[in-house]
C-alpha cells in the first residue's frame, strides 16, 4: 500500500471508538502495532463469500424489517416522496479485534453494533434521495492498515471482493435508475477502487448522478483521471466527486500526509498535497467557503449514541491546502477527535443536514 501512515492514521479514529485505544495511543505507535496487527500471517476465512441474493447478506435494503439506513434524528420529520436514486453505501472499518484479518459476517456483536450504527449516522444523510443498499462485507481488520505487507493487502482485496460482488448485486436491482455512491475511511478507499474498475469508461457512469468519497484523500491530478467523474465545480452538478477531510483549528494534518505526499496514484504519477480534492459539503462546491448559518445541521448524539438531534447553524468550513477547516461553535459530538483536530469519525455527522440536501439537489439535476 502506497500510503501506509495515512491508513494508519484514519485508522486510528476507528480504534477511537474504544475506549482503550486512547491510552494505546498515548504509549505510542510501536504499542498499538503490537496490540492491534493481526495474530499470524493471513489465512483465507473459513466461510465462503457472501450470498448477496440474501437478505442476511445486507445492512440496509429495499424491503428489509428494521432498516437503519430509514433513521432520523429526533424530530425530524421524514419527507412524504422520496427521490428516485438508488444509492449503494459503504461503511467504515468496525472489526477491532486481533483474532483474524479479516470480520467475520456473524462472530462479533460489537462490531456488527458500530456497522449499524454508521448506517443511521451516515447513510441515512442520502435516505430522501430514494433507497440505500449497505453490504455487510468481510471488512480488513483495523490491524491490517498497520502493516505494509502481503497479509494485509491479501485482506483489503478479500474485502474489496465482497464489495464488488455486492455492488454487482446492487447494478443488477437497481434497474434503469440514478445512482448515487457514497462511504467512508475504508468504506471510501473501497469506494475509489469501484470507481476505477465499474464506474470510468463503462456506460454505467452516465447514471451516477453523486459519489461521495469522504474521509479519504483523492489528487485531482493523478487519482480523478482514472476514476471516471469529474469532481464536482457547483452545487447543481451531477455525475461527479466530492470528498472532504474535515480538521478543526489549528489544523496539523503533517501525520497524515506525510506519507501522501509522492505516493503512486491510481492513474500514474506522484500524488501532491497541493492536488488534494476539498468539496465543501455545506455549499456543493469544489474548494467552497461557508459561515456557520449556512450548515442546515450537525447531528449531535446522546451519550448513549442511541439517538441525535439536528442542529443548524453552529459549524462553518472552508477548503484550505485540500482540507476542509471547520469553524463556528461546534457542538460536542463525542471523545473521538484524532490529535492534530483531525474529525475524521464526524465527516458526515458534522454536514448531515447539507449532505441531505446536496444528495437531493444532484439527483433533480441528474433528472433534468
């Protein structure tokens, strides 16, 4: 893998999550790869591949009882017509544990309980738009980023896999309908390789009418010309890219990028930080500028993270240097903020309410 301590670092958000991690951090690196890579080197899983045909095989779908992809945040009221997009969405890495390479379908509840709880958070943003497809896949291991090796690219093409069999799967339901993509951190880097593989050059790409890479870095010089969408200039465009990485102030994303920086691109050439794409969410646009009383809502999360409300006007943004720089008052959304004001884990949570309404306004433009 060509950025091996940006993974590490994103992925570090992910191991947020419990509360052990923080002190794995404090320890420092050589710690948390001891604590967190994967026992052995990697064994194919047992199982076989997901069914998609399956309703088991999914997180969210059209017809599913209890569908999380259908929440809304506390009083919020869901819109009578829905749009007409059918949108596929990825979810970022949950599988904490050091017993395997790769999760399992069904051998770890906390693991399934964050997969859903993503789907509420994030791909309910897209729930107007029309209905979500979310894949339960044999995601890589939080440990498989740690290491630059065979065993962990074995276990992020055995995920990428599950993700384009679902996807596949999803084409083949979704009929003659727009499309609409979206994921996030590994979720997003499984997102880029579809892109390249099923979206550029094949006459599918004519119906996408949004993707929504967040929480992963994409050059506009070296990754977008292989991908097959443009990025996206306005907020009436369709058939294009956005992607962010939000950072509060100051912003220090040098960890991050270090490794970024002259890393081999999907379509040739070295990546630059000065190529990152930075899409505003709050205004559509590409490298976009916002006060807070521009944000229609962040959604801020009981403790329990059972549910949220949404709260407008509290968080602005600007695109500084490929970034996206929050600003305003922002609510407390949670402990899990990465050092360096890095809100990787609030991507969507902090623009859920403009992402909603940016999915919906790309789709009206698809159809016009």
């Amino acid at each position: 893998m060509c950025a091996r301590r940006f993974l590490f670092i994103i992925f570090i958000l992910t191991l947020l999550l419990v509360a052990a991690a923080v002190a794995m951090f404090q320890f420092g690196n050589r710690v948390l790869i001891k604590s967190a890579i994967p026992k052995g080197h990697y064994v194919a899983p047992g199982e076989g591949a997901p069914d998609y045909a399956l309703e088991s095989s999914w997180l969210a779908r059209p017809g599913l009882a209890a569908d999380p992809s259908r929440w809304l945040p506390d009083g919020f009221t869901s819109e009578v017509e829905l749009g007409q997009a059918a949108i596929f969405y990825i979810h970022p890495t949950t599988y904490l544990e050091r017993d395997r390479w790769n999760a399992t379908l069904d051998g770890n509840a906390a693991s399934a309980g964050r997969d859903r709880l993503f789907v509420r958070s994030q791909a309910s943003a897209f729930n107007l738009a029309g209905e979500i497809w979310a894949p339960r896949y044999r995601q890589a291991a939080f440990g498989a980023f740690l290491l630059d090796s065979k065993d962990a690219q074995h276990a992020l093409d055995l995920a990428y896999g599950d993700v384009l069999a679902a996807f596949d799967r999803f084409v083949s339901e979704a009929g003659v309908r727009p499309i609409i993509l979206a994921g996030h951190s590994q979720g997003a880097l499984h997102l880029t390789r579809l892109l390249r593989d099923r979206i550029a050059g094949k006459p599918l790409a004519s119906r996408v009418g949004a993707a929504y890479v967040a929480g992963w870095p994409i050059s506009t010089t070296v990754d977008l010309p292989a991908l097959g969408l443009p990025a996206c200039e306005t907020a009436q465009q369709s058939g294009c890219i956005l992607s962010w990485m939000s950072f509060g102030e100051p912003a220090n994303p040098d960890l991050v990028l270090e490794s970024y920086q002259d890393s081999a691109g999907f379509a040739g050439g070295k990546r630059r930080r000065k190529d990152m794409l930075c899409t505003n969410p709050i205004t559509g646009t590409r490298n976009g500028s916002a006060n807070p009383d521009g944000n229609p809502g962040t959604l801020v999360p009981t403790a329990d993270l059972l549910s949220a409300s949404l709260v407008p006007g509290r968080v602005g943004a600007n695109c500084d240097k490929g970034l996206l720089i929050l600003n305003g008052a922002i609510p407390p959304l949670g402990p899990y903020v990465l050092p360096g004001n890095n809100y990787h884990v609030y991507d969507y949570a902090l623009f859920w309410g403009a992402i909603r309404n940016d999915a919906k306004r790309r789709l009206d433009s698809w159809q016009r």
